[in-house]
C-alpha cells in the first residue's frame, strides 16, 4: 500500500461517522499523506545530515523548505520514496553549503533578500503547484495553499532581518529559496512529475 492509498484509508475511517463532504476529506487526506511523508523524510535528513557534518543547518533548511513545500506544492518525481530520497539529500547539501558560505562569508543581508524576493514572486505566480498524482480539485483550498506559501516566504524575511544568526538565515532562505525553485515549469512537466 502506497502513502496515497494509506491516507485515503485513514481519511475514510476517521470521516465516516462525521458525514464529512468530499471537500473537507480532500483536506483531511492531503494533511495526512504530508504528515506522513514529513515523518519519513526527517529520518533520512537526519542520516544525510549526519554523513555530511550539516545536521543543524540541514534541518533547518528542510523545516523552513519543508514548511513551504507543504504549501505551494512543487515538482515530484514518480515515486514518493525518490521524491524523500533527493529531498533530504538535496537540504543535506544546502546545509553543507550554508555551513560553507558562512565561514567564507559569501552571504549578506542584500544577497538573502533577493534570494527571499525571487521566491516571493515564484510563490505568487506559481502556487500552489500539483501533480497528477496529488490534484488540488478544490478552488477554496487552492486560493488558502497561495495565501500560504505568500506568508511563509514573507514570514522567513522577517525572521531573517530578526535573527542575528547567519547559519540560521542562510540556511533558511537557501531551504526557501530551493522550494520555490521547484515551483518552475521547468521542473513540472507530465502534470507536475519527473520521471527520474
């Protein structure tokens, strides 16, 4: 049984006394087949992060990334263990990178901001993303992913201009910045999934 499948089973056992519409399942689904993806993809963060010297930064480029990936949706390959697989690997490295350009000092405030501004357009114009394999049928739901990939973004601005950490920022707004990257056409063909 896939997660997809696991979470509609769920969806239906925890829905069907409470005369739920087909609407307000498509929600409960989604948010369980994202918890349970989450859960996995933490283990093998933890695992890459761990093999590269990066847990911190690894982490909290996957929660912030993460977090926006929930949201506004992105490129998927065509099996969600590929998809687990490349996403810790991918902020594994990020946090690698982070820890890297912070102590060559390559990252200021300006350099961040931009990255943060180009992925506040990305979430404008192009969220939520779906795929076949996850279609978003309702227009309500869609609208909210939007609002909330929008906030998100501006949310890790404001956390950056607060902090005084740099590993904290840079490993934030790279996690953000690489999300919103998946966010592209490019990345979205076949209805949203590479077959890699």
């Amino acid at each position: 049984m896939n997660l997809a499948e696991m979470s509609q089973q769920l969806t239906i056992a925890l829905t069907n006394q409470l005369n739920y519409d087909e609407e307000k399942r498509e929600i409960i689904a989604y948010a369980i087949e994202t918890a349970l993806l989450a859960i996995s993809g933490a283990f093998l963060i933890l695992v890459f992060g761990l093999l590269l010297n990066a847990l911190v930064p690894a982490l909290i480029a996957a929660a912030f990334g993460g977090s926006l990936r929930r949201v506004s949706g992105g490129a998927h390959f065509n099996t969600p263990l590929k998809c687990l697989f490349s996403g810790a690997l991918m902020y594994s490295v990020i946090g690698f990178l982070a820890v890297k350009l912070m102590n060559l000092n390559l990252m200021n405030q300006s350099f961040l901001l931009i990255l943060l501004i180009s992925s506040l357009l990305a979430v404008s114009i192009l969220s939520p993303v779906q795929s076949e394999a996850k279609p978003i049928h309702s227009k309500s739901l869609r609208h909210k992913l939007k609002i909330a990939s929008i906030v998100f973004v501006l949310l890790t601005a404001l956390i950056t201009y607060i902090s005084t950490n740099s590993l904290v920022n840079i490993s934030a707004v790279l996690g953000v910045f690489s999300q919103s990257i998946t966010l592209l056409p490019m990345f979205n063909k076949k209805g949203g999934e590479m077959g890699l």
